[in-house]
C-alpha cells in the first residue's frame, strides 16, 4: 500500500501483529491478527469479510485500541496511537467509538437508556461543557427512538431497540471512525435493514466514517465503499466493493463470493467447494497461508509467503498467481 502522506486517510495499519500466548506450550502462540497493512479514507465504509476466526473482530478492536497490538503502528489522523497510554488514549476514544455485535451484552442490564446515554459525557467529564438533556433528545432523535425509552432498561427493549441505542452511544462525543464489529448479525433480517438504513443516514449527516465488519457477505456488498478479504490473521484482497465482485483475483475471495445465494438461475456461476479444513491459527502452513486449501496453489506457494500487491489501480492481492515469475496457471516460468 502507498506510504504517501494523504490528507484522505484517516488511519493507517502498517504490519499490525496481534498475538495471544496460550496457557501453556502445547497451546501454542495465536496469530490473531498477522501482519495487517491497510488504509481507511475518511467518509468512506471499509467492508471486512472471512470466515470465522480470520481475525477481522481482533482487527477492529486493535484499530480502537481496545485491544493492544503486538507489534505494529497504526496512526490515526497521522498520529501514532499504538502506544498511546493515559490521557492522549482517553482524548482520542472521542475519535475513534465502536458498535458491538450482541448489544444485550454491551449494556448495563442495571442502568436505563438515560443512564446509558449520559455515560460518555460523565467520563469525559463533559456535563459542565454541554447541556445534557439536549445532547440525550439529540441521540434519540438520530436513531428513531422515543423519549419514553429513557426511562426504560436494556431487558424492556427490543433486540432493534438495544442496537439503537448501542449505536447512539458510539455516536454520542461526535466520532470520526466507528468500527461496526458485526452490528447487524444478531438481528432479525427485518431489523437488519433498518439498522443498515440507520447507519447509513448516520453516515451521511454525521460524517463518519465505518470499518464494518460481517461475515454475510451480502451485508458488506450493500453498505461498503471498499472490501478487505481476510484469511487466517491476514489481507488477501482489498479493492473497491465493484472492482471485487466484478474481478476477484484471489482464489480465497473467489470460493466465497461463489457462495452467496443467487435469484437468478446463473449456469455461469459455479459454487467453489473448498478442501480440508481451516488451519489453526496457532500453527498456521508455511508460505501462503491458502495454499492447502487452494487449487491453484504451486510449489512457491508452500514456501513464500505472498506480499500484498496492487495489480490493478486500487486493487491489492496477496498472491503469487499475480507476482512475477509465475504465470496464470501457478506454474514457474
């Protein structure tokens, strides 16, 4: 990915590690998060898919630093905030908020809706900066609830209802980066397109700007700007949401496009049935992580890790197929 200086981008990952040590040798190291190079631009939705355990919720959390990264930077606003401690990591939570996926876990089943609304002023200790009552009406209004849902706690809401408010906290000290860490998938799908609409007219009013994480594929298609592709810890295709599902490049990103339901009786597109299980991401194969699952992997794959690439403008890949030196059809040349 361009090092250049881009007063679009609104935070940079440049080989973001998250490892997690298990509890003894046998468990091995987890590669959560293995090597992540990416940009977000402002005012746009960074779509993250792959299948459960690729690391894209670890990712997000790491981008906020709710989660600490092993190694790594990540410079939010051209600021470096992997190390921030203290105050500067309280200041910049006004910037940067997340919205979580099962929002009956993420609210105080002992506080109500107005409690949970006036937390984000009370500990940035903004309550003498702003009028409370006008700031709690403003997030109602924002997400379509009634003023009657004050004085309601988390258990008397519907699972809709709970989102909305999870998402009116987020929003509530004016963020520039929400990371949506599955927003939507522990709804009914009814509910989920309301939620979807939501966020996008938040979108558009407020400013923000979304990491979006899913694993429904057809959600990212439908609120994402860009889509990142991840596979065991790591990014194997990043490109704009059209140039992805038009052209796909990486054989991972092709198995899971061909999966989603089509409307039309298509002839043309084939389901790809992967082989084998997903590795552990304790001790994940050597060289491309994909290469014993893919196939079109060559004898390179199994030894070289491939490096993420921009093979079209926009458009970045990590893998050999497109490296020079080997030709369409994974051989040597």
């Amino acid at each position: 990915m361009s090092g250049e200086k881009n007063e679009n981008v609104l935070l940079t990952a440049d080989q973001v590690k998250v490892y997690f040590r298990g509890k003894n040798k046998k468990e091995g190291t987890v590669r959560a998060v293995d090597g992540v190079t990416l940009q977000i631009i402002r005012g746009e939705t960074f779509g993250v898919v792959g299948e459960s355990g690729c690391g894209k919720s670890t990712l997000g959390r790491t981008l906020v630093k709710l989660q600490e990264p092993t190694s790594g930077t990540i410079r939010f606003e051209g600021k470096d905030i992997s190390t921030l401690k203290g105050k500067e990591l309280k200041e910049m939570r006004k910037e940067a908020q997340i919205i979580f996926q099962d929002p009956s876990a993420c609210l105080n089943p002992r506080r109500t809706v107005r409690q949970i609304l006036m937390e984000p002023f009370l500990i940035h200790h903004m309550q003498n900066e702003v009028n409370m009552d006008e700031e709690i009406h403003r997030l109602l209004n924002l997400v379509g609830l009634d003023e009657y849902h004050l004085t309601r706690y988390p258990h008397e809401l519907s699972g809709g209802q709970k989102q909305r408010i999870g998402i009116a906290r987020a929003i509530a000290l004016r963020p520039k980066l929400i990371v949506c860490d599955e927003a939507v998938s522990a709804l009914d799908v009814s509910v989920q397109a309301q939620v979807l609409n939501l966020l996008q007219d938040l979108k558009e009013k407020l400013g923000l700007t979304y990491f979006f994480i899913s694993h429904n594929l057809n959600v990212v298609y439908q609120v994402s700007d860009r889509v990142g592709v991840m596979y065991l810890g790591q990014m194997v295709e990043i490109a704009d949401y059209d140039q992805i599902y038009q052209k796909r490049y990486h054989p991972y990103t092709e198995a899971l496009l061909s999966a989603i339901p089509q409307v039309t009786d298509d002839s043309s597109v084939k389901r790809i049935h992967l082989e084998g299980e997903v590795p552990s991401p304790s001790n994940p194969p050597s060289g491309c992580r994909f290469h014993t699952r893919c196939s079109k992997a060559c004898e390179r794959c199994s030894q070289e890790m491939p490096q993420l690439r921009e093979v079209e403008p926009g458009h970045f890949v990590a893998c050999h197929l497109y490296d020079q030196g080997v030709n369409n059809a994974g051989k040597k040349v």
